[in-house]
C-alpha cells in the first residue's frame, strides 16, 4: 500500500493538469489501470528506441554486450518496458540514465536497479531523491527514496556512459525543468534525449522548488539547437517524436513567454492580476492541454522571474 501511495503522489508530478482535476475531487487521486496500458515502441535507427507507456518518453540504447537506457517511468511499468526491450535486445539492461528525479521518469529505478542495471543520474538528482521532495504544482511531498532507487553514478557538469559499441554522452543543462537535470545525446544515431527540458504539444512545468527556471529552460533550449542538425530525432520528457523545428518552436514559445511575463513581474502584477491578464491566450491553443495546465504555465513562469 505504502509502494501504492508513492506512486500516486508521484504520478502528480508530471501530469499536472489531470491530476490536480482529481485531488479537486472529494476522493484521493486514482492512478491510471496499469493492466490496461502498452508500450508504444518506435525504431529511431542504430538500434536505438524510443519507449512510449505511461511517464516520460523511455528512449533505448542497444550495445554488444548491454542496454542503454533513458529514463524508467513509473514502477508499475517496469514489467511491461523489460518486455519492450527483450523484443528489441537479449542483452540486459546495465545503464539506467535519469533525466531528472521526478516520479513518472525515475519510479523504476529501484526495479531495474535490482535487476542489474546501474543508475545513473546528476549529484543534486541523488541529493533530490534521497532527501524527498515537494511538488510545485500540487504541493504533494514525495518521501526520500530507498538507497537502491538512488543512482550509484553521479556527476556534476558532463560524462560519458558505455556498453560495448554504444556510448551515451551526459550533460547537466543548470537550473532548468530542476536543478538536477541531464540530457543525453547518441551521438552514432543522432538521438537526443532531453528529458523535461522540452515537451512537445504541451507546456512544460518548471520545478522552481527544486531549482528549475525559465532562463535555465531557455538555456537548454539555445544548447540543442546549437547540438541538433536537420535530422536529430529528439525524444521529448512527453509528447511524441520531434525535430530540430519542433524544438525551435518549443523554444521561441518559452521566450516569449518570458518576454510578456517579465514586465509583469517588473510592475508588481499579483499572480491573479496575471492569471487575469493571461498573457499566453494565443499560446494556449498549441500548448495547454486543459485550463489548469494553462494557468499552471503562468504559475511558473511568474515564480521563476519572480526570484
Ligand atoms: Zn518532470
């Protein structure tokens, strides 16, 4: 039951606008029918996927002699995505990345730490999990995590990660979806995997409690653009497949957004002055995938310059 809890509140995490719909409700939240949920697999070239389930994209490496992989979802999906990569590689899984430390991308690191896999992640991800956390859209407290759920490899600004005949290179975008974030790029298949950082078709969440902020996510933006050519195949936190266009859009919808909300902020415009003057109204129809989440933009938009 206890495992249950974890994986509700963590599941508050990322999906913002459903889930804050549900606590409005007069019962707890309900998690989604696990049973009824499938991996969505997507062949990116030079055996690498990307793993689409519930929880963030899931993006998979194949090597000689081992597995590479981003991100692991929640725990009840463990079962179902060691599936998805046994059709895809007998070999095991011996590199488990985290993005960043949320719950619905880090929620299977304990089972395929147990599995063999090691993780890895940024050090202040490790700091992150193993202190617990607060959500800054829902308010919701995760618990610090059990030692096998944490990383075993840390690192600070950039590194490397191999199996036989596949290396993943590592880097920390500062203070941007968190303060613990890592991107991953596959250089022999012109992969990207980005984590939070960039979501396509939807708002991203900024996670100011946890050293997030909307230069940092601007920052991280110029950096895979500077990265990516024409044909890099970008594996977003959530929503589907995208490319070095997509991202420029992403990326000139987060600026703008800075833009109008910074001299609000200057002003002294209250948060409800803002959620009054909603300055993303034309935004909202490519980005806000309800009304909550449109507002939540706004939230954290406005806390980020704010600070
Ligand atoms: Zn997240």
């Amino acid at each position: 039951m206890n495992g249950l809890r974890l994986t509700l509140s963590a599941l508050v995490f990322c999906l913002a606008a459903p889930a804050l719909a549900q606590q409005q409700a007069p019962t707890p939240p309900v998690g989604p029918d696990w049973s009824r949920i499938t991996v969505k697999t997507t062949e990116l070239g030079n055996r690498t996927y990307m793993l689409e389930g519930q929880g963030g994209n899931v993006t998979v490496a194949v090597g000689d002699d081992g597995v590479i992989m981003v991100d692991g979802q929640f725990a009840p999906m463990h079962d179902k995505l060691k599936a998805a990569i046994a059709a895809v590689s007998p070999q095991p899984v011996k590199f488990l990345v985290n993005t960043h430390h949320h719950g619905d991308h880090t929620g299977g690191n304990a089972a395929f730490a147990a599995g063999g896999a090691t993780i890895v992640g940024h050090a202040n991800l490790k700091t992150m999990l193993a202190a617990g956390t607060t959500s800054n859209v829902t308010g919701a407290k995760t618990p610090p995590q059990p030692d096998g759920a944490l990383p075993k490899t840390t690192y600070t600004d950039a590194t490397t990660v191999a199996v036989k005949g596949r290396v993943a290179q590592l880097k920390h975008p500062v203070g941007a979806h968190t303060g613990g974030d890592t991107y991953v790029y596959f250089a022999d298949a012109n992969v990207l995997s980005t984590g939070d950082t960039v979501t396509i078709g939807r708002y991203p969440n900024i996670d100011f409690l946890n050293g997030g902020s909307i230069k940092g996510m601007i920052a991280a933006s110029d950096a895979y653009l500077a990265l990516a050519n024409d044909a890099t195949k970008i594996v977003p936190g959530h929503g589907p497949l995208a490319s070095k266009a997509q991202l420029a859009e992403f990326r000139a919808m987060l600026a703008t957004a800075r833009d109008r909300m910074a001299p609000l902020v200057k002003d002294g415009k209250s948060l409800d002055d803002v959620y009054a003057a909603k300055p993303f109204a034309d935004l909202d129809a490519k980005w806000a995938v309800s009304e909550q989440a449109a507002k939540n933009f706004m939230r954290v938009v406005y806390i980020s310059l704010k600070e």
